[in-house]
C-alpha cells in the first residue's frame, strides 16, 4: 500500500509559519484601509447635497466654471429680452346705460414665452395674462364672452363675492359654455369688496388656466386709502402649468422689470394663477404687506420673502430708498436658477437715481 502518512514537522515550524502568513495579511488589510479612507478625503467635499468630486483636473474646472460663466451672464445681459405678445394690459371699457361693458374672445394662439420658445396658449383676447379690468365699487359690469376654442369653458371671477348665477361653474351655477357659444355675466361690484382680484376659466381648469385663460381683475375703493395712490401700481401673475415658471406670462430673460425712482413708492400686487407656492424674494429693500386676498390688513408687517400660495393675492408696499438694480424672484431656487444661468421666474426691480 502506498505510504499516505503526512511529513512531520516540529510544533515550533509550524507556528512560525502561519505567524508570518497572518502578519502579511494583516499587513495588507491595514493598507487597503489606509487607501480607502484616504479616497474619499481627496476626492470628495461632502454637504447637504451629496459628496462632491473635488479631484478633477484644475484645467478642466476652470473651463466648466467659464463655461457655466458665460451662460449666466448671456442671460443677465439679455433681460429684459425682447418677445412678441404683452398682456395684463389694461381693457378699457365702453360704456352704455351706465354699464361698464368688456368683450372677451377665448381663443388658441400661439405665445413666445422666451426668446424663440413658442408655445400653445389659450387666451382671452389673444394675450397672456389676459387683459387688466379695473373697476370701482359699485359699478355695474358686463362682460361678454365668446368661446372660440376646441372645448367648453367658463369665467369664474376669483375672489368677488357676486351673485350666486354669477359665479362662473358649470353644472352649479350655469351651463358650459360650448365652442361657438357666448355667454354673458352681469353684476353689480360690491361695496367693501375692493382689492386684488382675478378672473380665469374654471372648467378643465387645471389645463385652461395653465394654457393662460387668467387675467387680474382689480377693484378700486370708492374712497381711496393712503395706499391707493402710490407712484407705481405694479400687478404681478405668476404661473406655473404648460408655459413653465412665469411672470405676466413670461420667462427670464423676457420677463419685464419694475421701474420707479428713488423715493418713489411701489405697490406690487402678487396673484398666484398656478399650482405650487411661490415664495418671492426682493433684494435690497423690505416689503410691507398691506393686504390678503383683497382685504386690508389692520397691522401691515414686514418682510423680505412673502409666499404666495394657489389662489392667493397679496398686495404690498415697497420705498424705493436704495438705487441700483435688485434681483426680483421665486426663492424655491428650482424655479429660477440653475448651472445654465437664470430662468423662469425671476426679474428685477430697478431704481434709478
């Protein structure tokens, strides 16, 4: 048979060598520790957003940095760029018997948003925001509607407290208005229920109103109060549905800009048409903010970032004491800046010595 009897080798040899074997392991462990925990110190800055590589080339990320650079200052010396179409101007109406009368046409159109980006916009009157009404307390309005887009729609009057038939929402207060149709609202504006207001569709309204049927629909107190005569009554609608994040129915760099003069007083009107908050946030001055939805606030309070949610208006006061041109914009940053420049909802306002 053969002899299958392992070699004998001393107790002594043996711990030497598997002493040795676990020393070179352990060896290169500690190595590979070593390197792993020195990988991310050189490669990564960490943050609240994630690790960040720090390790590229410095050539290559001073040439990302120029190039991030110039596209955020393409923008800035775009604005305000030019673009065809400007709504939120003011209809003036004609009047018969007393009445205040404005015609409105619902209409598809196409609408340049930015520079060069069209896009599909349901208006009234071929213009987004639709055109400004401006009323007084008391007065008797009529406003004609005539339905030239491809579905039914309405006109809800956003924050009037009307007659109930008057309310603009189909199957409970009237029927829908079908393509091709027309219909009309009559009223008489109430007394006390002066402010910021709006009109806008409410039937399919989640696409309507974001195509653009919204417009501000102001009421002026039958006696002014010491805010109702400031040097600069500014009304801005923000929006956020198909068009994207705009103001007055434009995107930065095509936004326009509130002027005033130093030592002038500004009233901003803020109307949220679209579906997410919007915090806005002026640069350089305060803000005072003298009404919610309408209503005088007894104690005006101040701030720098206002939030404006869905459905709300906000009126506020601004002294323009400090020249120069102050960054005007959404502070939810998404909506205004990213690593290609500004965008979206973002303007200025300028005071000029």
């Amino acid at each position: 048979m053969p002899n299958t009897e392992m070699p004998t080798r001393s107790r002594r040899a043996f711990l030497r060598e598997t002493g040795l074997a676990v020393s070179a392991v352990a060896i290169a462990a500690c190595a590979d520790e070593k390197a792993a925990a020195a990988a991310p110190a050189a490669q990564n800055s960490g943050g609240t957003m994630g690790a960040h590589d720090t390790a590229a080339a410095t050539a290559n990320a001073a040439a990302a940095a120029d190039q991030m650079d110039a596209m955020h200052e393409a923008g800035i010396k775009a604005f305000p760029a030019k673009t065809a179409g400007k709504g939120n101007q003011l209809l003036a109406p004609r009047v018969e018997g007393g009445v205040k009368i404005y015609d409105l046409t619902a209409k598809v159109i196409k609408w340049e948003v930015e520079p060069g980006r069209m896009v599909e916009a349901w208006t009234y009157n071929e213009v987004v925001p639709a055109p400004q009404i401006r009323v007084r307390e008391g007065d008797r309005v009529r406003v004609n509607l005539k339905n030239e887009l491809p579905e039914s729609t309405a006109i809800h009057f956003h924050g009037l407290e009307l007659p109930n038939d008057q309310d603009g929402v189909p199957f409970i207060t009237q029927p829908p208005i079908k393509p091709g149709q027309s219909y009309t609202y009559e009223f008489t504006v109430p007394a006390g229920n002066s402010g910021s207001h709006m009109y806008h569709s409410h039937h399919n309204a989640a696409k309507q109103v974001g195509l653009g049927l919204l417009g501000a629909f102001i009421v002026e107190p039958k006696t002014r109060g010491r805010y109702d005569n400031v040097d600069v009554d500014y009304v801005m609608i923000l929006n956020d549905g198909s068009h994207g994040y705009t103001f007055n129915g434009k995107s930065f760099p095509a936004t326009e800009p509130v002027v005033a003069k130093l030592g002038q007083t500004v009233r901003i009107r803020y109307m949220n048409e679209g579906m997410m908050i919007h915090p806005m946030h002026l640069h350089g001055m305060h803000q005072t903010v003298i009404a919610k939805d309408g209503w005088a606030l007894d104690n005006p309070w101040k701030c720098d970032t206002l939030n404006i949610a869905p459905g709300e208006r906000w009126d506020v006061i601004v002294k323009c004491n400090n020249p120069g041109t102050w960054a005007f914009h959404c502070h939810i940053l998404p909506h205004a800046e990213s690593a290609h420049g500004m965008f979206g909802m973002v303007t200025a306002l300028i005071v000029q010595k």
